[in-house]
C-alpha cells in the first residue's frame, strides 16, 4: 500500500486552500467524476520531499458515511463564505 499523508486543508496557507478548492470544484463540475492530480519532485524548504498522485472523487451524500470510515478518505470542510 502506498504510504499516505492527510494534511488539514486548515494548515495550509489561505491561498492555496482556495486555490485548492476551485481547481477541483470546476474539474469536478466540468469534466469528471474523478481527478488525479500528479505533484512531481515536491520541496519543502528547498529540500526533496518526494513525488506525491492525489485522486479525488466525487461522492453522492448517501456514500459520505461509508467514506468517513476509509483511512484513504479525506473529508474536507467547505471553506467559510466572505
């Protein structure tokens, strides 16, 4: 099994959240009912942290309970409206 990371969308720097949020919102809107974001040669403070693949998919209400048991799901908070 591939390892894992979960970071709190709440750690992340505001834009980027965002960022984050419109680029899946309009994929999944738009496109598709999965994406698959690849992040080649990632650094942290100028050090190699890795390559990381993040597959998102879209979910009916009725299958959110049975995804909030999944240790590979990701259940991310809407971001507060201004």
């Amino acid at each position: 099994m591939p390892l894992s990371k979960i970071v709190p969308v709440e750690i992340l720097p505001e834009k980027t959240a965002i960022a984050a949020y419109e680029l899946v919102a309009k994929a999944l809107r738009e496109q598709t009912a999965e994406l698959n974001i690849t992040l080649s040669n990632v650094t942290d403070d100028g050090n190699l942290v890795g390559s990381f693949e993040i597959s998102i998919r879209k979910i009916d209400e009725k299958d959110l309970d049975c995804a909030r048991g999944d240790q590979q799901t990701i259940i991310v908070p809407p971001l507060p409206t201004r």
